[in-house]
C-alpha cells in the first residue's frame, strides 16, 4: 500500500479548512450529497449527449447508510464515479475542484446544475471522521481503487472491487469527547433533519434503510417476540422545489402548505409572491407575508432575513441582507445560480448580484403589498395593524431617505371617513385652498375626536388623521410633507383655517386684552412660552398648543424611554377660548381680583393639561383651586 502526501498544500491548510472554514460541523453532509448530485449530474447530462434516453432521474438515488456498531457513515452515489487520475487530482489536491473544471468545459443548459466550484466540500467530513474512505469507478468502465485518508500526513489510494460506476464513501465517525456528540451522526432522525435543512430539493433521490416495527396481526403464529422488525427504503428529500414550478402548476393549496410546513405558522399567508427573475442577475423568489404577527416580532430576539438557496441547496437559514428592516416580516426563500459564494459555500461575498436581487425584492414587495391596499382593503388594513408600525419606523430611522418608498402604504384612521385611509386618499379629497394634512395625536381615535384642538377644523369640514402609535409623529416629521402638501399638527401654533373676517376680530380681542394674557404669563411663569387667544376652540374653554418642533406628544414619548436621561420640553401655549364664559370671568377677574384670576389661570392651565395627558404638578392644590372658586359668592 504506498502512501501519498498532499500535493498542492499542507496539513496546516486542511486543518484550516476543517477547523476554521466551516461555522456548524453537520454542514458536512450537505457537501458530500452536493458532491454526489455533481457526479449524478454529469452522468446525466453525458447520457442526454448521447442519446440515452432511457436513464432515469429516479434510478440515480443517492443513498445515505449509518451504522452504529461500526461507527460508519457512508455516503454512496450512482453517478459518473472517478478513475485513478481523478482520485489523485480530485481528493490528492486540496482546492482542487473537478465539478468546477467540468462546468467551465462544459456549455450547460438548464437542465444540469453543478453546485461544487471550490473542491474544499469533500474535506469537511474530517470535522465529524477520523478517517474518510472513498471506492470509485467511472462510467466508462475499467478499474476501481479506493483513496484512503485519516487527514494527518497524506493518503493512500489502491485497485479495489466495485461492480457498478458511482462513488461510495465512508466516514468513521470520531468518537464523542466532553464538547461533541457526534453519535448524532449516525442517527437517522439527525440524518433525515439534515437532509431535509439542507438538501431537501436535490434533484435526485437522496435515501436511508429505515428499521421499523409492527405489531403481530391477529391470527398469526407468535413466538416470544411482541413485534416484527423490517426494512424500508425512505426518500428523505422532496427533490422538486415548490418555486422551480410556474404559478400555473401550482394551486393556491400548494403555495398555503408549503408555507406553513416551511416556517411552521398554523395559519394561511396573506399573501404570497411568487418571482422568477432572468436577466443580469437571474433568482426565483417565493417570499410570504404571514397573517399576523409572530409573537416576538418587535423583540430584539426576532431575526429578520430569508432563507438563501444556491441551486436548490440550502446556503443560508436566514439572509438578513436580503430585506431591509421595514419589510423585515416578509417570510420565504430565494434561489440563485448567480450568487458568488466564499469558499465554504456557507456565507456570501458582499457583491453586487445580492445587492441587485435585493433591491428587486424590495421593489417587488411593495408592488404586491400596493396590490393588496387597492384589490384587498380589509386584509391589507389587517396586515397593517400588525406590521404598519415597522414601516413608519423605516421612514423615521432613515430620516426620511425611503419616504419616496413607503409613503403610499400608510393608512391612517381619518376623522370624516371613520375608517383608514391612504395619504393619497385624503389628498384627493383636500379642498383647492387647503395648505396642509392635519392631524392629530394620541391614545385613541375616541379620544381624539373629543380632543378640543380637533374641534374647530372638524367644524369647517377639515379631515383630520388621528395618530395612535407612538412612531407616528417621528415619521410624519421625517416625511415633512406628501406631494408637497405639509404635514400640520392640530396642536401647531398656526393651522390657517380662518377667514380675513375672523383673522381681524381675533387680533382686535387680543390686542385689548393684552395685559390680560401678560399677567396670565407673568403668573404661569416657566410653564408655557405665552398665553394667546385661540382660533381653534369652539365650545371648550381652553387648550394647550405647543410651539416649535417638539410637540406635546413627541415630548410624552421621549421622556417615557428609559435611556433617555435628560428630559425633555416642548413650548407650551396657553389658548383660551374668547367665545367661552369663562373668557368673561377672567377678564372680570383680571379687573377686580387679581387674586382670583390667578386661580382661573392656574384652574385653566390644570385642565389644558390633564385634557393633554400630561398631568398636573400639584393636584392637591389644583383641587382646592377648584373648591376655593366653587365656593366663592
């Protein structure tokens, strides 16, 4: 038996490989069935050459054979099998890749993919095996020899027996230590979940003898066994992907089944996109938008990304560069032949077809979830309750750099329609001399139609959109405007719904109370940056407005983040309401007891602020404020 180093590198290099190149050890199988597929695929595409037409798909299983006792793997194929040469260039030469020589030999069609380009695979199996046989002939007939190696110094590579063409080779498995347990490897349960993560859409049979049981029939003679034992063939992989068939093979069924039996929801997508992309860069795509949101979907532990495919064979459980975070809930898979893998086929190199394919999804999503807004309202109002929220975020984080992108998929409840509606809706129905898209903040849509701010402008027949997330305000301000119509607050200092008549008799009342509104911001102090007449109250007495960037609602959310450390303070206005009774007390006041017109200010502010949300300071000396003037003659 002569022995053979290596020829092209050193043991340091394959202890690289092993150790360093591959993140999971069971990526191992996926390289050697690939390896497999390769040779199946050449035998194949040599006998369509010829004309034999008669080989079938289903004749060139791949059969996968754990023993326990030996503590053997064996991984055997039917395919074009190697001569001496072969073994020698193939398996003596690390970095040697006989899959890659044949496809740049070769002028393929489509109906042949080759997967193996590096020629490193087939090393991976030292990570799990203390030695690697391998026996194989080639089709053309002729002599087998078997290439030995424990992956130390060299190998060894003789004639053997082998009475058909393919490759067998067999792993004897490394025994367990404190860290690994690699009798997993030899279980059929682990063998089929790999074969299923990784190699499910092989295209040839990939399959395992099964030991299974059964009971003694009724009748039949027994002895002191309970149940019978015997052997069958399972096929553990389904070979056809769902999306290498065309939407017209395949029933809407189909596309719900994958889907759940995929990423493991109980419930049906609400839609499913289903692409195929050929051009510069060529893909199939078949991405899922679930029905309701997974329950740690706004968790830092959610992990956003799709599954990546290369011919059918799993790279990556989830390519997070494939989707930007606003359409981080999209479910699904993508195949390419095009991808430019890094040596372990396990990552991708950053270029620039996955920068293409990823900007194609982008695009595609947002036309299927366009689709779903106008041909589907009520689904598409459910998707965005469940996932509208990421969306604002991607306008808000980007500072508006995707608002050209997502704007049209906001929805917002809307104060005259009583339902949600699209920016572009309310803009259709804005009058000609409307400047801006009012909108409201807080809690609730109820509570916001009792906002007092909002009574005036729903009065003049103005909609108004009620923001109910606290992102909502963020993206708006990011957005600044929709198709150059500016966003305006219904607590901004300026709404602009008065007429010339209204403005005039405004300014005349705020010029003779004048020293009404100083005192009242003389005593208010610190607590707001003026106190104004309003134009926007109708029957409520008063109201807090806010004035510069920072609004009430902004302020709220702000100082409610834990890791915000410094609060802040939007520029409360006082604004009272000259039409209300009690404009009349108070200037009463103001001219005959200052006293009790500090009260009312107090009162008056109190209740802006409660009405806001924001609280007061002292609610026990806003309570006896209140009892104090009650009880006044």
């Amino acid at each position: 038996m002569e022995k053979k180093e290596f020829k092209a590198e050193s043991k340091r290099l394959l202890d690289m490989m092993i150790n360093s190149i591959y993140t999971h050890k069971e990526i191992f199988l996926r390289e050697l069935i690939s390896n497999a597929s390769d040779a199946t695929d050449k035998l194949y595409y040599n006998a369509m050459q010829t004309g034999n037409a008669g080989l079938s798909r289903d004749d060139l299983a791949i059969k996968i054979t754990p023993d326990k006792q030996a503590r053997t793997l064996t991984v055997s194929d039917k395919g074009c099998g190697m001569t001496r040469e072969e073994l020698e260039e193939n398996l003596g030469t690390i970095a040697k890749s006989g899959s890659l020589a044949f496809k740049q030999e070769h002028d393929l069609g489509s109906d042949v993919d080759i997967i193996g380009q590096f020629g490193v695979g087939f090393y991976s199996a030292f990570m799990v095996a203390k030695k690697i046989v391998v026996v194989s002939k080639p089709v053309e007939g002729g002599q087998a020899f078997r290439w030995e190696s424990d992956g130390a110094d060299g190998y060894t590579l003789d004639e053997a027996d082998k009475a058909e063409n393919g490759t067998e080779i067999t792993l004897y498995i490394k025994d367990n230590t404190d860290d690994e347990n690699y009798d997993e490897y030899l279980e059929t349960y682990s063998l089929r979940n790999l074969v299923r993560k990784y190699s499910d859409y092989i295209r040839y049979p990939i399959t395992m003898d099964i030991e299974k049981s059964r009971d003694w029939e009724e009748g039949e003679e027994k002895d002191d066994r309970e149940y019978a034992t015997y052997i069958e063939t399972e096929t553990l992989n389904s070979m056809i992907p769902v999306w290498k068939k065309t939407k017209a093979e395949l029933a809407e069924h189909e596309y719900e089944d994958f889907y759940k039996n995929k990423f493991n929801d109980y419930e049906d997508p609400a839609r499913c996109i289903h692409q195929n992309v050929e051009g510069v860069t060529t893909y199939t795509a078949l991405m899922f938008i679930p029905a309701r949101t997974p329950f740690n979907y706004y968790s830092k532990d959610y992990e956003k990304g799709l599954q990546l495919y290369s011919n059918g064979v799993m790279i990556m459980e989830k390519c997070a560069d494939l989707l930007p975070d606003y359409f981080s809930f999209v479910k699904g898979l993508v195949d390419s032949p095009d991808l430019s893998l890094n040596i372990s086929r396990e990552m991708l190199q950053h270029d620039r077809q996955l920068k293409a394919i990823a900007a194609s999804l982008e695009k595609k999503i947002k036309s299927e979830l366009l689709n779903m807004q106008k041909n589907d309202r009520e689904k598409y109002e459910q998707f965005f309750k469940n996932f509208g929220m990421q969306i604002k975020f991607g306008i808000y984080s980007s500072y508006g750099m995707k608002k050209d992108l997502l704007q049209d998929l906001l929805v917002y409840y809307s104060s005259s329609e009583k339902k949600p509606v699209t920016l572009e809706e309310y803009v259709g129905r804005m009058r000609e001399s409307q400047k801006y898209i009012y909108y409201a903040c807080g809690e609730s849509t109820a509570k916001l139609d009792m906002l007092p701010q909002t009574e005036m402008l729903r009065d003049k027949g103005y909609e108004i959109l009620y923001l109910t997330d606290e992102i909502d305000e963020f993206a708006l301000k990011a957005m600044r405007d929709y198709k150059e119509k500016e966003f305006r607050s219904v607590s901004d200092a300026e709404l602009d719904i008065e007429d010339e008549g209204e403005k005039e008799e405004i300014k005349k009342t705020a010029e003779d109370n004048k020293s009404l509104f100083e005192f009242m911001k003389e005593h208010l102090g610190d607590n707001v940056k003026e106190v104004r007449l309003s134009t926007r109250l109708k029957s409520h007495p008063v109201c807090l407005t806010s004035d510069g960037g920072i609004s009430l609602e902004m302020e709220k959310v702000l100082n409610a983040m834990p890791t915000n450390t410094e609060k802040v303070k939007a520029a409360r206005v006082l604004e009272i309401n000259a039409n209300h009774p009690i404009f009349a007390a108070l200037t009463k006041a103001y001219a005959e007891d200052k006293e009790k017109a500090a009260k009312l200010t107090d009162v008056l502010f109190a209740q802006a602020s409660l009405i806001e949300g924001i609280g007061v300071d002292d609610p026990v000396a806003y309570a006896n404020a209140v009892c104090s003037l009650i009880t006044e003659d």
